[in-house]
C-alpha cells in the first residue's frame, strides 16, 4: 500500500511526466544522435551503467522539479545554478508552470538506496530522474549529471541549441563513506577564495571531506579569542618569508559553511605536542624543548614540543579545542600528533592520553597521524595512516578505524618525478599512474578502513597555481580509489577517462600538470559520447 508520502511522490512525478509531454511536445520528434552512457568520462566509475543508446534534450524548455523533503531544493538550485554557467540556459526550480525534464525524488526505502550516499540515475528521452534517499545521495548525482553535460550544443536538432544527454541507467554508491584531501595552509597560507575553489573542484569528483591543517611550526592560521598572540604573532610568517596570514573566526566559518553546502565536512587539525614552534613563539610558557622560541621559516620537522606535563598547558588547549569545535559542525577534531622528536616517548603518551578526553569532552571524534596508535586512547579515536605498517597494524588492533594517507602512494606534495618544478620527494616520486594503481583496500579489514584522504603539505607551494600543479590531476584519482571499488578500476580505462576532464579542468582555470604518462589528446576522440 502506497503511504501518504510516496503517493505525493508518485502524483508529483506523473505531474512532471505529463506537464514535460505538453511544453516538450515538439522535442519527441528530435532524432537524436545515437550514444554511449557507457562511454562518458565519469569520475568516479559508477557501480554500473545500462545504455539505452537514445538522448535527453537539455535545453530551453528543462526545467528542475524536486522533492520537498529537506535539502532536495538546495540541490536543485545548485545543478540549475551551474548548468546555467555551464550553457546560459535558465532552468527554473520547482516553478508553478512545471517544464519538468529534471526530477529529483526522495526514496526512503529502497534497498539499493539505503546508503546515505547512493543514487540511481534513470535518464530517458522525456525525463532525467535522480533517486536518492538523502540530499547528499541527490548532491552526489548531481556531479554525475554534470559530467554528463556534452561541451558543446548541437545546433541541428531543433530550431534551438540541444545539450544530448546519453539515455541510460547509473546505479551508484561508494566504497567508503569518508573521502578526503588535506590542505597544509600552515607552511604557506592561502587564503577562503583560494579555498573555497579548491572545495568546487572536490565537491565536482565527489569528496565530501576537507581536513585542514591550521598549525604548524611557520604558522598558526586560525583566530582564538581566548589567546589573541597565537594568530598576531604566531600567524606572522610562513616558510620563505613571506607574509603569513590566518582565518579570522568569520574566514573559517565561510569556509565550514561554503563546504556544508556543497556537502563536504570540515576537519580541523591543531598540530601538537610536536610541530608547535608558532603557538610556542606567541606563548613561549606552552614551549617544551628548553630552547627559547623564534619564529620559524624553514622546512625542517621534529624540533618543536609543547611542555606536556604543565596543567596550564592542557587549560590553553581546551580553550582551543573548545573555540574550534564550536565552530565545527562535523564530528572530527584532528590532534595532529606526528613527528614529535623531542617529546620523550611517556611524556607523549601522557599527553595524546589527555588531549583525547578533551576532544571528547567537546563532542568529537578523534584522528590523530599514525603515532597516537602508540597509547593508550580508546577505539573510537581514529589513526590516520601516513608511514607506519607497524602504527597501522597497532590501530587496527586496538579496534580503531584508520584513515588511507600512505605518502608513498597518497601525498600530493610528492614530486611526479625528478623534473618536477615543485614538491618533495621523501617518501617516493608519485607519477600520475602510480599515485592511481594500488589498492587502498588491501591495507585491512573493510570494517577498519574509514576512507582515503589525499594530503597536500604546502612547503613547496605557496600560490593557487603552484597548488594545482600538485594536486591536479592526481587528486581527481584518489577521488575514484575512494569511491569506485577494485574490480572496476583499471589504468587504461581510467586515463581515457582522466583525459575527458580537460575542458572541465580548463573552464575553471585549473593550471594542472599534463603528465606524459597520460595522453591528453584521447579527449579529441570522445568528443561528445555520441558515437
Ligand atoms: C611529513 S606526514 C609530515 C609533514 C610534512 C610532510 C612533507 C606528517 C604527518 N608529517 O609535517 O609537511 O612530511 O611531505
């Protein structure tokens, strides 16, 4: 028996249906193209495609018709906001004259949609309907939509530009719910625009997790009322030099709240007891290591402590705890925790044993680098993997979850290779294929795995254009490791794929580098995914 809800649902799509047929009449006589869904340059690989082998007129007459459940409109505005960038055509949303075409639809009890994430995409020649049980699953199939979006109109259709949409079915979900990048905005600061297109770009490939690294020995980045000097003084430099800079509480909350709309959470990381050099210099009381602090531009590690057996020491990190976490809607509070050289192993343990409770005590999760798996927290804290088999192998034992950064595999600050014009390259060289070509899954059990973060330490970069070459396009590859599962990943099919991306890449601007390992011209051939 239909309840109340889903026959509102069903009479909203009939209602969609009929009012398409009356104002798109004319488009049923189009003769479209023939096409491939299968052959769109999707990123991430969906679970699976059905090709219907026909298109969707996107055109003058589509409109967006959503659900009214929270969330579902916001979606649709943002596809019709982007859609409109993308083709000037302006697609209204849930407008009292439905022209339909578009149709984004709640579905609460569909097994194939039980995951927060998951979506089905039903593309006919009358309809594109977009089923999910959350707005999230809709967000997430609205990037699918967008990528489907052909570059150029066909102008011969009709009497008016045609964007063919390949007819088909896409049934989606991840493989891991937590899929993450990391900007260092420490060693070099960058500032809410340049963060804010870093996050357009991820939300476009699917990430929905953004971990910030606000401090470090160059540079605490993030305003505490409680301690004004941290961000006066210790916000003043970062490495080369050059200026410094910080997030005002307001810069960080339109970041929070730029990412919540495209669905991505925020993680905030305050480094400690070990790379405190810039909290130590605005307060040097909070200092560890018996050396008098000083501002720190250069690029070495393992020199600074925080003092871990003071109680005014733990006072001020709960009065940052508790600030941030305020203003952090999402569940996680990172403690950093690495490279602590010169903090004796038991003043450490001391130290991650009490930070976690305060992390706890203002309601969040914690992560730390892979090091915390050495004491004595509990399993819901969480390990983010970066160096250490024997760390990881010591989280998964204690029941933790653990976080994928392996920095031979995962860090986008390596160099591609050795004529790399940035990065280092410590860990590996990580050209494009084999920051691509391993298996995340292999690293334990799948109940232990929460998800992959690609991190983009900043040393070496300190403009968008510099970040980009690191980050573009491995990252678009890490976006697939997390959410396409291993039997549907391939090199080949990928860098086909990959290739695909350069007009997207191109219309924001984004100065990656062309790798020889990929080649860009295979775009030329796909063309539309008309064959
Ligand atoms: C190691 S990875 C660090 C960072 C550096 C990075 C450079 C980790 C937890 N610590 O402090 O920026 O290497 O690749």
């Amino acid at each position: 028996m239909p309840t109340p809800n889903r026959l509102a649902i069903v009479c909203l799509l009939f209602t969609c249906l009929f009012c398409l047929a009356c104002s798109n009449g004319q488009e049923k006589n189009i003769d479209f193209p023939e096409t491939d869904l299968s052959k769109a340059a999707l990123i991430p690989k969906p679970v699976n495609i059905k090709v219907r082998g026909s298109g969707f007129a996107l055109d003058e007459y589509s409109d967006i018709v959503t659900d009214t459940n929270k969330g579902f409109a916001e979606v649709g505005k943002f596809l019709a906001g982007k859609l409109n960038k993308r083709t000037q055509l302006r697609l209204r949303v849930n407008s009292e004259d439905k022209g339909g075409g578009i149709v984004l639809i709640k579905q609460s009890d569909r097994a194939d949609l039980a995951n927060e994430e998951a979506y089905h995409l039903s593309i006919t020649q009358d309809t594109l309907l977009l089923e999910s049980k959350t707005a999230l699953g809709a967000f997430l199939g609205v990037q699918t939509i967008r990528q489907l979006v052909p570059e150029t109109a066909h102008t011969n259709l009709a009497s008016y530009p045609i964007w063919v949409i390949p007819t088909g079915e896409i049934h989606d979900v991840p493989q891991y719910g937590f899929r993450s990048t990391m900007l260092d905005v420490s060693r070099h600061f960058f500032s809410v625009e340049d963060v804010k297109k870093y996050i357009d770009l991820m939300s476009y490939y699917k990430f929905n997790t953004l971990h910030l690294h606000l401090s470090d020995d160059q540079g605490w980045r993030i305003e505490i009322k409680a301690w004004p000097k941290l961000t006066e003084i210790g916000g003043s430099t970062e490495v080369g030099g050059e200026s410094g800079g910080f997030y005002t509480q307001e810069d960080y909350s339109k970041i929070v709240n730029y990412a919540a709309a495209h669905h991505i959470t925020v993680i905030p990381e305050i480094d400690m007891p070990g790379h405190t050099n810039a909290a130590s210099v605005s307060y040097p009381w909070l200092n560890g290591n018996g050396k008098t602090p000083e501002l720190y531009e250069g690029t070495s590690v393992g020199f600074s402590t925080f003092d871990t057996r003071k109680d005014s020491v733990y006072a001020f990190i709960d009065d940052v705890i508790k600030e941030i976490s305020a203003l952090t809607p999402g569940p996680y509070f990172h403690i950093g925790g690495d490279e602590s050289h010169v903090t004796k192993d038991e003043d450490y343990i001391y130290f991650v044993n009490k930070v976690e409770k305060i992390v706890m005590k203002y309601g969040k999760r914690m992560i730390g680098w892979d090091e915390v798996a050495n004491t004595d927290i509990g399993s819901s804290s969480i390990a983010q993997v970066w160096h250490s088999e024997k760390n990881k192998q010591a989280a998964i034992d204690k029941g933790m979850q653990v976080i994928l950064s392996p920095a031979n595999k995962a860090y986008l600050d390596m160099k591609y290779d050795s004529l790399s014009r940035f990065g280092l390259n410590w860990a590996a060289y990580i050209p494009v294929d084999s920051g691509y070509v391993w298996s995340p899954e292999s690293y334990g059990p799948k109940e232990s795995i929460l998800g992959i973060e690609a991190p983009l330490w900043s040393e070496t970069i300190s403009n968008m254009a510099e970040l980009e070459y690191l980050a573009f396009p491995r990252l678009i590859g890490y976006s697939e490791l997390g959410w396409t599962i291993e039997a549907n990943r391939n090199w080949e099919d990928y860098e086909r794929r990959l290739a695909g991306q350069v007009p997207y890449l191109k219309r924001m601007n984004v100065q990656y580098y062309p790798s020889p390992r990929v080649d860009w011209e295979r775009q030329k051939d796909l063309k539309e995914v008309n064959r």
